[in-house]
C-alpha cells in the first residue's frame, strides 16, 4: 500500500515548506551599500538619538536635514540585477529619501545601527516585509503607504480639511511597461504588477486640497516630520511626490529630493506655492511616522 499523508498534514508540511524558503531567500539577498554609508547612517543615529526628540516626527526632521546637498539621482534601485537591497546616502530620489529617513526614525536607541537601518528599508520597501524580486517592491505610494500602516510605522491624517477626494485607477505601471526597463525586459512581470493594482481600482481616498494647504489650520494639521504625499490627477497614478513637512519662519515647507534642483533640498518656496506651480498637485495626503 502506498505511503499517504492526511490532507490536513499535507497542507501543513507545504506551508512551512513555504516559510522556510521565504526565510531562506530573505537570508540570501544580497544587499548593496558602501562602508561610507553604513559609517554616515550610524554617525547621524549617534547625533539623533530618539531621547532627544519629543516625537519621531522631529527627529524624522532633523534627520532629513542631514541629507540637504545629496545629489538627486532616478532609478537607482532598478540598476542591479536580481532585486538587491540597495542602500544609499549619496543618491537619493524622492521616496528612497523619506524610505530612509523613516526606516532611521523607527530606530530605537537601543538598536541604532545601520543594519537595524537595512532591517527597516527592507519592511518598508516589501509587501509584508518579504524581499522577494521585483514584483514584491511597493512600487506605488498607496502600496508603501498601506503596507506601512499595517505594521504600525505609519498612520495616516484625516481631518475635516480632507475635502477633496481621489479614486485610484492604479495601472500606470502596467499600462506603461515600457518605461519600465525591469517590466521591458520582463514582460512576465506585467501581469504581476497588474494584479497588485486591481485593489486598488475604484478604492477612494481623501486629502487636503492644495489650494488649503497655505491657511492656518493647515499648520494645525500638518505637523514638522510628517510625510507628505502629494496628490495628482495623472491617469493610473495616486501620487507623484513625497517629502518630509518642516516650518522655516512659521510656513509650511518641504525637504524632498528635487529632480528639478538636482539635490535634496528644504525648498524655499512654502508648500502650497509648490503645489501651485503644476497644475497635475491637486492636493495632499499627509502620515505620520508612529
């Protein structure tokens, strides 16, 4: 008679099967940084401890500051092959940026090294934490966004100045493949990609719309350290920017890696002649780091 197993045993010998790969492959990513990073993330944890600040938020500030001057470079985590975790404090990009910052501020001052910093970059980045190819990266905000919430990093604002609001058509990705070099050179990716969209097609959010975002009760809102999403109206997208909340002189600004000013900067302009400059802002989402 042949050997069986209970269906029942079956399916739990499969599961742990499947964890035991997801952790095995978790294990071998290889991950890719320069001693200079490691050495500047763990100099700037040592000048910010989180004893220091009265909330993450003004630490996330004091932080973000650190970065004013690096250079702004796109596309640098689909530069290696295999879906390293790369790791950089030279060239940034708007969402590498606040993932940085973010994964810093969450450091405990018990644990304030740079692979606890890495530990981060790799819950924020990955649905579920799980750093698993390309497919896996929370590519939109809404995904990062989400994902964040769940597990307690981030937790969104809603206010009774949320008055506009957005229904997410995401498919820009995989309507887009081409821009892509990753999904170009993968078209097997596509219909990956495309079904971590559908969720999110037709789910409705609200934001602060930009015209409010200069008032007082702004101001009220919005608190220093908190990441702002800014809104757009882009068919199959949600957000097309992101940078981290700071006052200069009482007005609401934003340190934000600036493609058009090449580095990261706090810019000069306060956040709501920011929005006004295009008119694809039509508003913003604002979270703030737990």
């Amino acid at each position: 008679m042949p050997n069986c197993i209970p269906m029942k045993k079956k399916t739990m010998l499969i599961m742990l099967f499947s964890i035991l790969f997801h952790a095995l492959h978790i294990e071998a990513q290889e991950t890719i940084y320069s001693k200079e990073d490691s050495i500047f993330i763990e100099k700037i944890l040592a000048k910010h401890p989180l004893s220091k600040y009265a909330c993450r938020g003004e630490r996330a500030v004091a932080i973000a500051k650190e970065f004013i001057g690096t250079d702004y470079v796109a596309g640098t985590l689909d530069r290696h092959h295999g879906e390293p975790l790369f790791v950089s404090t030279t060239e940034l990009d708007c969402t590498t940026l606040v993932e940085l910052v973010t994964a810093m501020a969450i450091c405990n001052d018990d644990d304030a090294s740079f692979k606890s910093v890495c530990r981060n970059i790799e819950r924020l980045r990955y649905r579920n934490g799980i750093h698993c190819g390309y497919e896996s990266r929370l590519h939109y905000i809404s995904w990062w966004i989400d994902d964040s919430a769940k597990i307690g990093v981030i937790e969104e604002i809603h206010s009774d100045m949320h008055t506009g609001k957005q229904r997410l058509e995401l498919c820009y990705m995989s309507r887009n493949s081409d821009k892509y070099a990753m999904l170009k050179n993968n078209p097997e990716l596509v219909n990956r990609i495309a079904e971590f969209e559908k969720p999110y097609r037709g789910k409705s959010v609200s934001y602060i719309p930009e015209e409010l975002t200069g008032t007082e009760k702004a101001k009220e809102v919005i608190k220093e350290g908190d990441i702002i999403a800014i809104a757009t109206d882009v068919e199959g997208l949600d957000v097309t920017h992101v940078g981290i909340a700071c006052l200069v002189e009482g007005e609401l600004h934003m340190i934000h890696a600036s493609s058009g000013k090449r580095a990261v900067v706090l810019d000069t302009v306060p956040l709501c002649l920011y929005l006004a400059k295009n008119k694809r802002h039509v508003g913003v989402r604002v979270f703030r780091i737990q």
